[in-house]
C-alpha cells in the first residue's frame, strides 16, 4: 500500500488500515500493510488513533446498567402490555 500511488487519499488508507485491524485480509495484504506502516508515520498515527478507539469502545461496552435500571425498563414494559390489553 503506497500512499502515493492511492493519490494521498486518507479514505483509502483508513479502509485498508480498518481491514488490517480486522484480520479482513489476505496473509499477503496482511504483510504489505504492515511494511506500510513501519514506514509511513502519516499511516502509523492513523492506525494508532484507531487502536485508541477501539479500545475506549470496548471498554464501554463493558460497563453494566444498573440494576435499577433494568427493573424499571422491565416494570415499564409490564405497565404498556397491561395498558394495551397485552
């Protein structure tokens, strides 16, 4: 992947940084875009910012509702049904 044969695009270098991180790509893909990134520091801060993001994301998803929370989406769902005649 070579940042001037995509015409400085950064569209197209997040796409392949994205599949890189996704494991979408080919052993072969998988190695060019590696040897991109040791070499191009615009890419190499691309992917670092996604790696960054991907990490907060899945820390948040981690997170639980409270319990307190669940009972009364639970109680408010039981109060429709009854007032729908459900």
């Amino acid at each position: 992947m070579d940042c001037n044969s995509l015409g400085d695009c950064a569209d197209d270098r997040i796409v392949r940084i994205y599949e890189y991180l996704d494991g979408a790509l080919t052993l072969a893909d998988l190695k060019e875009v590696k040897a991109h990134l040791d070499g191009c520091p615009e890419c190499t801060e691309q992917y670092d910012l996604e790696c960054i993001i991907r990490s907060v994301v899945r820390r948040s998803c981690q997170e639980h509702a409270p319990q307190t929370l669940k009972a009364n989406i639970i109680a408010r769902i039981s109060q429709i049904r009854v007032e729908s005649g459900h």
